[in-house]
C-alpha cells in the first residue's frame, strides 16, 4: 500500500517540475502541445488516485500506464523540435521511466493477484 502513495508523490513531484517547464515553450507551442503534455500528466495522476481506490485496479493501471507512454512520446518530440533543453529533457523522462518502472510493479503484482 506504501508503495502506491510514493507513486502518487512521485506523479505531483512530475508534474511540479513540469509545469515551469512548459512555461518556458515558444508561446505558439506552450497551448498546443504544452496543453498535451499537461493533459497526460493530469490523466496520469487522476488514474493514480482512481487505482488506489478501485477494488479492480487492471484496467486503471493499464490506462495510466498509457499516459505514461504519450507522455514520453510528447516529452521526446518537445526535445527533438528544441522546446525542451537537454538537461530538462533528461530529468523529466528520467521521471517518467521512473514511475513507469513503479507502475508496471504494481501492474505485475495485480495481474498475479486476478
């Protein structure tokens, strides 16, 4: 149970992060794809908080961990356009391996459970 609420932490930690971030994208982008990349991440801690308070959590995680991919996939196209320097690149999608990583522990263990 521990394990869910250090993931949730680590999602807002994310998120707090990213949010100057984005605010420092080319105004064109910062309500484009800045609002994409922000749309994942409340996706991502809305299925966070959804899974700890499921019974059946599968289909949530599963939905999270979707998220989290788009995420990655907006994170490395904001770098490869040049919206998102090197350093900031590195950290964020260090973030986000890092929950996928939690996430998909937490999957395992529910798909052995079911």
């Amino acid at each position: 149970m521990a394990e869910e609420f250090v993931l949730l932490q680590k999602v807002y930690d994310m998120m707090e992060y990213a949010y100057p971030a984005i605010a420092q994208f080319p105004k064109s982008e910062k309500y484009a794809l800045g609002t994409d990349i922000k749309r994942c991440m409340d996706v991502m801690l809305e299925k966070c908080i959804e899974a700890q308070k499921k019974y059946y959590k599968k289909t949530t995680l599963q939905e999270f961990d979707v998220a989290n991919t788009k995420l990655r996939a907006y994170l490395r196209i904001s770098y490869s356009l040049g919206f998102l320097p090197p350093k900031k690149y590195e950290i964020w999608s260090g973030k986000s391996v890092e929950i996928g990583k939690m996430l998909g522990a937490w999957l395992k263990t529910v798909k052995s459970q079911g």
